[in-house]
C-alpha cells in the first residue's frame, strides 16, 4: 500500500521484495576459451582428439593449456554452421562454427565404487 505522499509502506516493500526474489532466476556459467592459429593438420588432429574424448567413458577436452572434464548424455544438440562473406574491402572469408549443447547426466556416486 502506498503512503499518501507515494511512497511504499513497510510491510507491502517488504513483500513485494518477497515476491521478486521468487521470479528472480539466477545463472551461472564457467567459460574456457582458447585462440590460436594453427595449420589445418593441427585442426585435424584436434578435432580427431574431440572425438575420441566423447567416444570414451571419460569426456576430457583439453583447452590450450587446461583439461575440462565433461559429462554429456548420450544424445547432444548439435549445430554446424559455415558462413562464407565476401567484402570488396577485405576479401572473401570463410569461417565453420561447431555447437554441442546438453545438460550433464546426474552422475549417481551411490553406484560408483
């Protein structure tokens, strides 16, 4: 309820602060990022080790200088997009984006020995 000078009394702040903390949503995310320029052999064989990683029971990428541990279920979102452009100023350029995207299986650690 509002004052008559159209402030908030106390007690409806108070629940009102109560009612957003409910719809607040909150999101946190680690990101590794790694950029170099290498030779397309080099490529290959990265991508070559990629899928070896989700082959095996242990998903571990490595990230220029750090190994992440993984935990993808066995069905992924996968998108592939390759975009081509061509700029009288720059040239052509040619780019290939690769996507994964799942949410980690529950490991269950009861069943771990």
């Amino acid at each position: 309820m509002r004052t008559s000078d159209g402030s908030l009394a106390f007690g409806n702040l108070a629940r009102e602060l109560q009612s957003d903390a409910r719809t607040l949503v909150v999101t946190m995310a680690d990101r590794t990022s790694y950029t170099d320029t290498v030779t397309r052999d080099q490529i290959a064989d990265q991508l070559r080790e990629l899928a070896d990683a989700f082959e095996s029971s242990e998903t571990n990428v490595r990230v220029g200088n750090k190994t992440v541990n993984l935990s993808p279920p066995d069905s992924i979102n996968y998108q592939i997009d390759v975009v081509e452009r061509s700029s009288l100023l720059r040239g052509k350029n040619e780019s290939v984006e690769i996507e994964l995207g799942w949410k980690p299986e529950q490991r269950d650690e009861s069943t771990e020995e």
